[in-house]
C-alpha cells in the first residue's frame, strides 16, 4: 500500500503543477498585457538577450523545469511568440547547473544566511502565496487582485514541484546506487541519468544526490559523465510531458525545442569525449580520476555550458524542426486574412502615418467583421447550445484580442510622425475604435456565457422571454450592422442613424425588464432563469451603447464642433427637434415596439384560447 499512497501523492503534486501553471497563465493574460508583451518582446528579440534572460530567471528560481514551464504559459498567454522563447529554453538549460555550484560552495544547513537561499523552491512558494493571497484579500484594485493572481499560481506551481519530490525522495538511496552501478557501460549509464531524473523530476536534485556520493566515497569521470549527460535529457522529458497537457501547438514546440535540444547537447558531448579520448587529450589521469562534488559541479557545468554556446546560433534550425513535427493547423478564410493584416502592420510604415493608419484601419475593420460574427453566434447559443459553436465563440475572442493589442501599439508608435490634424483625428478615432469593437466582442462572450449557464443548469427560458429576446437580440443585431456599415464606408448618413436606433433599443430594454419583474412577481419565472435574462438584456444594452459612441466619435472624426464635446452633443440631439432623428427614432420604435405589441396579443390569444401563432426561435446560424 505504501507505493499506492506515493503514486497518490504523485499525481496530487502533478495536478497541483498544473493548476498553478494555469491560473499564473490566466493572471498573465489579464495583466496589462501590451506593456509586459512589449517589454518581453524587446529583450527576447535577439536569442543571446533570451539566452541570458533564461539564465538569469533560472539561477534565481533554481529549477529549469519551472522557468520553461513559465516560458510556456507566457508563449500560451501570446506574450512571447515561439521563436522569441528558444533563447530562454537554451539559457534555462545553462542556469539550472547553479545549483550543483551552490551546494558545492556552501553546505546547505548554513545557506540560510545566504542571500541566494531566499530563491529556493520551500522559501519562495509560501512567500509567493502569502503575497498572492494578500493582494486578493485586503488591496481593492483589480490590479492587484490580478497580481495576486499571478503570485498565487507561481506559489501553487512550486507547491506541486515540491509534493512531487517528497513523494520519491525515500528511494533516494537506491537511486544513488543505481546511479553509479554503470561504470563499465556508458549507455547504461545514459540511460539510468534519464530513468532518475525522469521520476524525480529535478537534474539538480539527481545532480545534488551525485554530489553527495561524490563527497562520501568518490566517483570517477568515466563512471559519472554518461549519467550526467542522461540527467539533461531526462528533465526535458519531465518537462515535456507536464507542459504538453492541453497545450497549444506553440507551446507544444517549446518543449520540442527543449527535446531537440538536449539530444543535440547530449550527441555533441559524447562526439567530443570519444574524439578526445582516442587522441589521448583526454588521459586516463582524467579518465579514471576520483571526483568530488565540486568536480562533479564543474562536469555538469560545462556540459550545459558548453553546448548552449556552440548551439546558440542554430536555435532557428531547432524552430524548425519543432515546426516541422508541429506544424500549424489548416486556417480557414478568416483565419488567413487576419493573419495577413496583422502581418501587414509593417514598422518600416510608421514614418508615413497615413499609410501606417489605412493599415490599422484595416484591421480594425477586421475587427468589426470579428465581433459581429461572434455576437451572432452567443444569440443563437440562447436558443440552441453547441459546444462547437463555443469553442468558435472563444477562439474569435483570442482573435480580437490579439488584433486590439497588435493595432493598438501600432497606432501609438505612429504618434511620433503624426503632423496633420487629419492623421491625428484619425489616429484618436481609430484608439476609441478599437476598444468599442473589442468589448462589443466581450459582451458577446458574456451571453454565450449566460447560455452555458443555462444549459449546465438545466434550465430554460419561457417561450414569452424567449419571444421578447429574439425582438432585442434583432434590434441589436440591427443596430451592430448599420454602425460596422457607417465603419467600413465611413458614412455620416449611417452613423447618424445609429443614435436614434441606440434610444429605442434603450426604452425596449426598459420595457422588456417590466415584463422580466412581472413574470417574477406572478411566478411565471424562477429566480435562476431570471438572473440569466436580466444578464443578457443588460448585455444587449451595454452592445447598443457601443455602437452609439463609436459612431459619435465616427462623426466628431468629420466634424470638429462634435469632436472632445461628444456627450455634450449627444444631450442637445436628445432635446433637439431634429428631422433626421425624429424620423429614424420613430420609424424604429414602430418597428421593434410594433412586434413587441404583436407578441404580446398573441400571448393573449393563447391565453383565452384563440388560435395565434405559436413563437418558434430564430433559425441557428453558425457564423
């Protein structure tokens, strides 16, 4: 039973790695996430800036495992791109030998005083989740709940690092014999390096158990070499296999690039050794020599030393081959397109604004395209749930924010060149833009949300709610439409029919909540399936004020009395007896009230028995 329950809290560690790397990853994401991008993109740039910035981070937190994994959940949040990360994969590979150094230079009961024993794994994950856990509980910022976030994932990360150690460390002893059992069989030895390390999950903890037979008894270099080379390639394995679980393809060839690596470091080592020993510039003074443990941390210094130089230059030829296994699925139209307008934003561009600006004008309209489609989709979720469907919903959501970040820095590196008043409306109409199209499609993902809340309680929406919704979701569907219309052609026509549009939807809205509080005070309704509608109608609202101020800002952009006075604007439209706006007010709230009246003498009907026609939900279209 003794094996079961280490199994147990083997797997225990495991899933608490995981979790740790996933909500570190959310964190990340929901940070400000242009600037952090923008500084990781500077120093990643180049891979030698990678290289050191991998080796730093690993000698600080002394695990390579944790600072790939990081790598990882920073290339899966779109904060570093694959080939930005090969330059930390190498460093990490050459920073975790610190370790080995440091247990050789100080015994580690005294390394408590050591400035250095403050990054060790046991001391800086509950620091890690004390300081998590206080910026959650008792700051009041969203910032720093994220934060907090962030901390809490790197603390939880180290806990299961930890557990998955202590659940092996009473086989240290026959690890250790095992290890130094090969001496006359260096494939064997390779092979026990990778066997060790594998289960332990930590080179410098195979590394550090080495050491310590090195001080107690001695090992020789030809006993010792082979084994540490399999020690490098058993922990690319363990961090392979951790960091491919749900991974995107990205990601996936980050590990790969770990793998490919260490097998080219380890191949490299050998050829050098052999060459070295037939020549005779490796003797057998050498050969058979008795190491201690800081031998031993040398050895295993600079076969990680090294290799990341001489191999440092290839790290595209390693991008490569990872692409090549790992190749990147089959984009559809959408895909490719907005691919090749975030391709399009050419830097070389931004001394010329106004060809810099029709780029970003572009893709914004890609933007547009995007949340309309995904807008369509969450109101179909509401009357027919596809887990498909969803998938799609959050994959566009992926799409827009990475064209909001990628358009909004763009627009701003622009801002040095901008001379004229034209390219400087344009350049404020274009920042305002931006952010309306991508919280229209984050209201998208909140009904597709309220959906699945829905379906995962079982519940459903009366046929009168669902009656009403199909008239607001239209209404809004409507309004979404003419604004992209006045977008794309930059039309005042249709961007001042957008205001009045945006006061019906208000009052429909309004009197659709009536009727939500009188279904709820006569018992027509639960309280579960009215928190829902009320969610999605408030959702519907906030889409319509989107499309209100950006067409505002789409007619200040043309006329400078509206332009930095927009709300003032809109106050004196309201009171104003303006034709246009008469017009378009009532000719929309014949339209939409007209069919809410409609619905209800059918409800009527049904009520007293009178044929009507029953509601049936809109058609599902899968945009």
């Amino acid at each position: 039973m003794d094996i079961f329950y280490r199994i147990i809290s083997l797997l225990g560690g495991l899933a608490l790695f995981l979790y740790g790397m996933r909500i570190m990853g959310d964190g990340l994401k929901s940070s400000s996430g242009g600037a952090m991008k923008a500084a990781l993109a500077r120093v990643t740039t180049k891979p030698v800036m990678g290289f050191i910035l991998g080796v730093i981070v690993t000698c600080m937190i002394q695990s390579s495992t944790a600072t790939i994994v990081l790598t990882v959940g920073l290339v899966g949040a779109g904060f570093l791109t694959f080939r930005q990360s090969i330059g930390i994969v190498l460093g990490a590979n050459v920073g975790t030998a610190i370790t080995a150094q440091i247990i050789r230079l100080m015994d580690l009961q005294a390394g408590s005083t050591s400035i250095l024993y403050f990054f060790k794994s046991d001391n800086l994950a509950p620091l890690a989740l004390t300081v998590g856990i206080i910026l959650i509980m008792f700051v009041k910022k969203q910032s720093a709940s994220t934060t907090g976030t962030i901390f809490m994932g790197f603390g939880i990360l180290f806990v299961g690092l930890m557990n998955m150690s202590a659940a092996v460390s009473t086989m240290s002893e026959q690890l250790s014999a095992l290890l130094v059992s090969f001496e006359d069989n260096y494939f064997l030895g390779f092979l026990a390096g990778v066997a060790v390390t594998g289960v332990i999950q930590s080179s410098s903890a195979v590394v550090g158990i080495l050491q310590s037979i090195a001080s107690s008894v001695g090992v020789t270099f030809c006993a010792v070499f082979a084994v540490i080379i399999g020690v490098n390639i058993g922990d690319c394995l363990t961090t392979f296999l951790v960091c491919r679980i749900g991974a995107k393809n990205e990601q996936i060839r980050v590990c790969l690039v770990h793998i490919i690596y260490n097998v080219c470091a380890a191949i490299l080592i050998f050829a050098a050794i052999f060459i070295l020993r037939i020549t005779g510039v490796i003797g057998d003074d050498l050969w058979f020599k008795t190491l201690d443990s800081g031998g031993v941390a040398n050895i295993h210094g600079l076969f990680r030393l090294i290799p990341a130089v001489v191999l440092l230059p290839f790290s595209g030829f390693f991008a490569a081959i990872a692409e090549k296994i790992v190749p990147d699925k089959p984009l559809d139209e959408e895909d490719a397109d907005i691919e090749q307008n975030l391709r399009d934003l050419d830097m070389h561009l931004i001394t010329s604004p106004g060809l810099a600006l029709a780029e970003s004008e572009h893709l914004i309209g890609h933007m547009a395209d995007v949340s309309l489609k995904n807008y369509k989709a969450s109101v179909n979720q509401i009357f027919d749930f596809r887990e498909k469907r969803d998938g799609k919903i959050a994959h566009r959501e992926d799409l827009l924010d990475r064209m909001a970040d990628a358009s909004n820095q763009y627009i701003i590196a622009v801002s040095p060149y901008v001379k004229r008043p034209r390219d400087h409306r344009t350049q404020n109409f274009q920042l305002r833009a931006l952010v309306a199209f991508e919280r229209i499609g984050d209201l998208a993902v909140n009904i597709n949300d309220s959906a699945r809340n829905m379906l995962q309680g079982k519940s459903e929406f009366s046929e009168n709610a669902k009656s009403e919704l199909v008239i607001a979701t239209d209404a809004v569907r409507d309004i979404l439409q003419t604004t992209l219309q006045a977008y794309r052609e930059n039309s005042i026509t249709e961007a001042q029919k957008v205001e009045p549009m945006e006061e019906v939807i208000d009052e429909l809205m309004e009197e659709l909540r009536s009727h939500h509080v009188y279904r709820m005070t006569h018992s027509l309704c639960d309280a579960y399936r009215g928190i829902e509608f009320q969610n999605i109608v408030n959702y519907l609202e906030r889409i319509s004020d989107q499309c209100s101020d950006l067409a505002v800002y789409l007619l200040g952009r043309y006329d400078s009395a509206i332009d930095g006075r927009e709300h003032q604007y809109l106050h004196e439209l309201h009171h104003s007896d303006d034709m246009l706006y008469q017009e378009e007010f009532n000719n929309n709230y014949e339209k939409y009230f007209g069919r809410l009246k409609a619905q209800a003498i059918a409800e009527t009907d049904t009520d007293t028995g009178t044929e009507s026609e029953t509601f049936t939900a809109p058609p599902a279209v899968n945009p």
